[in-house]
C-alpha cells in the first residue's frame, strides 16, 4: 500500500510538472511577447524593453523555463499585469467561493444519486426504476448553464424567491446573503452532475446484483436486501469511486461556467478576465491551481479505491 | 431473475427504440442545419422584426433584442454545432487513433509513457484545453475552438484505441497474419481497424456530444465563434439578460442543444446494442 502510494505521489507531480510544461509552451512561445499585454497598446519601444526586463521575457527561453519552475517550486505566481496584487492571494480569495459551491454541489449530487442510483437498479423492472433511468439520461443531456438560466427564471424572477445572481461584497461576513446566493448555483450544478453520478451508481450496484457472492450470501440465508447491504453496497462503491475523482473535477469545471451564470466572483470569472485582459500570470495561476486540483482528486480518489478494495492492493502494481 | 429467452427480444425491441428516437432527434438537426445552408426564413442579419416579439406565423420561435429572426438563428446555431461536433471528433479521431496505435505496438518503455500521458492529458479537463488554446491566440474564431476541442479529445480516443488495440492484438489471427509475412501496415489496415471501428465509433458518438456541449460553453463563455456566427451558446448568453419578458430566446436554443446531446446518445445507446454481442445476448 505504501509503496503503491509512493509510486501514484510521483505520477501526481509528474503529471504536474507536464502540466506545467504544457502551460509554460502555450502562454510563452505563441505569438505576442507578454510584455506587450503589460504596457498596451501606444507604447514606445523602451517602454517594452523595460516591460520586457521587468517581466525576464527577454531571457533566452531555456532561463525563462527554469526560472517559471523555480517560481513554480516556492509557490511565487508572480503578481497580475492588471492589478499588481499576487495572484495567489486572489486565487485564495476566488477558491472561498468557487470550493464551497463545488463541495456543496458534489455533496448533495452524491445524496441524490446514490440512493435513486441504488433504487434504479434494484428495481430495475419495474416502472419507477425505468422513469429513474430515463430522468437520468434526461439529466446527462442538459447543458449546465442553460438549467441556470431557467432556475434564475423560475425562482427570482418569476417566483422571486432568490437573488438571480451576485455575491455579497463583505463575503462570508454577511452570512445569510451569501448562503441564498449560493442555493441555485449549488442547485444547478448538483441536479446535472446527480443525473450522471446516478448512471455509474445503478451500473456499479446492476453488476453486483448478478455476481456469484451475492448468490452465495443469500443461498447461506441473508436476505436479499442484508447481503446488498453487507456484501453488494461496498463492492459496488469500487467503480463508483474510481468515477468519484474524475466527477468532482467535472463539477469544479461546471462551476467555472454556473459562476458566470449568476455573476459569482470565483475562479471561472478571475480566468475569463484574464483572458479578456491577457493577464498571462492570472491566466497561468487559474490553470495551474485547478490543473493540481485535478490531480489531487484523481490521487485521492485512486487511494480510497485501494482502502476500500483489498483484491487491487494485491495487483503487481 | 428472468431468463435470457425472455429477456432478449424486450431488450431489443428497447435498444430499436432508443436508436430510432435517437435517429429521428439527431437527423431533424442535421436537416436544419444542412437546410440553413441554402435557405433560412430570413436573413441572420436581417432586424426587420419588432424587438423581443414571441414566437408567431411570420417568426417561428420569435425575434432577438435586435429584431433578428430566431428560427434562422437556431437553424445556423444547428449547423455551427454539427461543424464543431465533426470538426473536433475528426482531430480528436485521428490524433487519437495514430497514437493509441502506436502505443498498443509499441515497445513496452515506450507504451508505457504513452499510457501516462494520455492518463494525464485526461486529467487536463477538455474545456480548461479549449480555453488555453483560446487564450493564447490572439483572435477566437470556429477553427480555434474546434481544434481546442479535437485536441482536447484526442487523449480520450488514444486511450480507447489503445486498449482495443491490445485486445485485437492478443488474437490468434494477428500471429497467423504475422508469420504468413503480413506487414504491420496491413495488419493495421486489414485486421485491427475493421475490429476497432464498432466500438470506436459508438464511443466516437458519445465524444460528439461532449464537443457539442464544450462549445456551447464557450460560447456562452465569450470564448467562441465571433458574432456573425449563431452559435446556440451564444444565443443563451444573448437571451440570458432578457429571460423574464423574452423567455422563449432562452428556452429554444437550449432545447436545441439538449435535443442534439441526448439524440447523439440515444443513436450511440442504440448501436452498441447492435454491434456488442455480449450486451446483445445479455
């Protein structure tokens, strides 16, 4: 186990530094110096050249490199052209909307779909348990942002139960505001992302139902719903889980759209500004920070699978 | 538990179902799209309509903030979708392909890091990739997003390929084609396509769907097709402001779109029932 976990750390910053190679070849040796993003448009050739200087764009690439992976190594994303302020500490500011609408999201996505996932598939041959399924091939085909434009229309304009949009300037200082702001964002996010999770669930718990264990356990006289209990709900929860890491990067990506739905000042929003301003370092913070949140929930997602599965631990890998 | 005697034709009959309902969704698109190429109700840029009028016998679904015709809109919005859909799933495809073949006959160093890179690229989320792609050129435009998104499906089909690939390659029949004197080209034209195709092309069809929806997302996002193109994306992100006293500019384009996602899963459900014979036997 230890040494499995040791290997999948070093494929984790692996997969980290090809990211940031990746990140480093796009931004840098596409056409437009940085620089010119920095001065704007009008500006003399020695303001450039400072700008140039100031920025180390002028370095030969192979120094730029090593000095983005040192800045990298300490943690520096530099500060924003725009702002002057560090990146880092807006991206700390933008994760305390953006990681809360995620969790929340993914939480109750999970207290949706598990159940009815369970549900679908257990009684699979009855009329409930097809209406489950095809609500969730309904929900799967929904496009993310377009479930918030109609949640919007239905519950603050029509209905004016909720703020359309917006988050309060004083944050989590102001408690109530900032939780109803967040209520049909989570909604959105968590109803599309229940539909697919509901999918993995009913398979997973579809092929328990058919498998010889179960057989076993009902033939040595539990009851069906014991033996789902005791021996099928934790088998099934292996495939589940491997799906679980991929899901909650989807849900962290559906939120940097629902963001723009309803106007939350969250990462989505700090990179489309960032693209709009070709801030390069907000850009580049934003994809390195989510890119490493990905990788986090992947790693984590693979380790629960093993603590859960015994029978993986003992595979040559 | 029922038996697979009567369990089988229900479950064909079922699988036709969704195939056909599948096939009439995602070919009422196509012909919308392939229609808007020589005729559209009016011109896109034609604002001879009264402001935010509800849909009526002279404009089918309404007209825009500016006077423009919906239906034509929707129409090019259908064609635009279907490019992107073709564009990024024919990149994603053949980046894909050549790749994920290359690592299945590969040596096993070589494989290896293959595998790890797509595993990781997949990780790098589709959309993060488009919107990279995006941020870096300087203008965005069809042809950007459609490569950003090809790209960003390419590691996707790499994978798949390479897998299946292998399996194909396990067969008794590519070692008899090997000792007969087959050339590795051959093989791969005659023996590994042919098998690889069915289930690439079912997965191809869910991959479709994913492209179509990442660039509605960009183009809600800003980061699309520049305005002269109706995007339905874009249609949203249009309609969005006006959604209390225009709400069919919103609901129609979505629709749109969610009838093209789940048409294109339906068609793809349907002929993996058809062409897998473990799940077409139960």
């Amino acid at each position: 186990m230890v040494r499995y976990m040791l290997r999948r750390l070093v494929i984790l910053l692996l997969s980290l530094f090809i990211a940031a190679v990746v990140l480093f070849v796009l931004l840098r040796l596409l056409p437009g110096d940085p620089a010119n993003a920095l001065v704007g448009v009008g500006a003399t050739p020695e303001q450039i050249a400072a700008a140039q200087a100031q920025l180390g764009s002028d370095q030969p690439l192979s120094l730029q490199f090593l000095t983005y992976l040192g800045d990298l190594a300490r943690f520096d994303l530099g500060n924003s052209f725009v702002s002057r302020s560090s990146v880092l500490d807006e991206i700390s500011r933008r994760l305390s909307v953006t990681l809360p609408l995620t969790l929340a999201s993914f939480v109750l996505a999970l207290v949706i779909a598990i159940p009815f996932g369970i549900l679908a598939a257990v009684k699979a041959d009855r009329w409930y348990g097809l209406l489950l399924s095809v609500i969730s091939q309904i929900g799967i085909a929904v496009p993310v942002f377009w479930l918030g434009i109609l949640l919007v229309y239905e519950f603050s304009l029509n209905l004016r139960l909720l703020p359309s949009g917006g988050f309060p300037l004083r944050g989590y200082a102001d408690p109530g505001r900032a939780i109803e702001s967040m209520v049909l964002p989570v909604l959105t996010i968590a109803i599309v992302m229940s539909a697919s999770l509901m999918r993995y669930v009913r398979a997973a718990t579809l092929e328990v139902l058919g498998s010889d264990f179960l057989r076993t356990a009902r033939a040595l006289g539990e009851s069906h719903t014991g033996a789902l209990m005791r021996h099928g709900l934790r088998n099934a929860a292996v495939p589940v889980v491997s799906v679980l890491g991929i899901e909650l990067s989807t849900t962290f990506l559906g939120a940097v759209v629902v963001e723009q739905v309803f106007s939350l000042p969250g990462m989505g929003s700090m990179l489309l500004l960032g693209i709009q301003q070709r801030d390069y370092p907000n850009i580049q913070g934003v994809l390195i920070v989510s890119t490493l949140l990905v990788l986090l929930t992947g790693f984590l997602a693979d380790i629960l699978q093993r603590v859960l599965d015994p029978r993986l631990r003992k595979e040559a890998r | 538990m029922s038996t697979a005697s009567t369990a089988l034709p229900s479950r064909r009959r079922r699988g036709n179902a969704t195939f056909w309902l599948g096939l009439i969704l995602v070919g009422g698109i196509v012909l919308a799209g392939v229609v808007s190429f020589f005729w559209t109700p009016y011109a896109l840029s034609d604002m001879a309509g009264g402001r935010l009028e509800a849909p009526s016998a002279a404009h089918w679904a309404g007209t825009d903030r500016l006077g423009r015709d919906l239906f034509t809109q929707l129409m090019i919005g259908a064609r635009i979708a279907l490019i992107v859909g073709c564009g990024a799933v024919g990149i994603g495809a053949v980046i894909g392909v050549a790749t994920g073949i290359l690592a299945a006959f590969a040596t096993r160093f070589l494989d290896d890091a293959l595998a790890a890179f797509f595993d990781i690229l997949i990780a790098f989320p589709t959309l993060l990739i488009a919107m990279l792609v995006v941020a870096a050129r300087e203008e965005a435009s069809l042809g950007t997003a459609i490569l950003a998104l090809g790209i960003g499906l390419s590691p996707i089909v790499g994978r798949i390929t390479r897998i299946l690939t292998k399996q194909v390659l396990g067969q008794d029949y590519i070692t008899a084609a090997r000792v007969s004197g087959t050339s590795w080209g051959a093989i791969v034209y005659w023996h590994i396509l042919p098998n690889i195709v069915p289930f690439l092309g079912v997965n191809l069809a869910l991959q479709f769907g994913l492209a179509v929806m990442a660039e509605a997302s960009l183009s809600y996002l800003g980061l699309g097709a520049p305005p002269p193109n109706a995007s339905w994306g874009r249609m949203l992100q249009e309609a969005q402001g006006t959604v209390y006293t225009a709400p069919w500019g919103a609901i129609l384009p979505g629709l749109a779109l969610f009838a093209l996602v789940i048409g294109i899963n339906l068609l793809a459900d349907g002929l993996r029932d058809r062409f897998d014979p473990a799940r077409r036997d139960g």
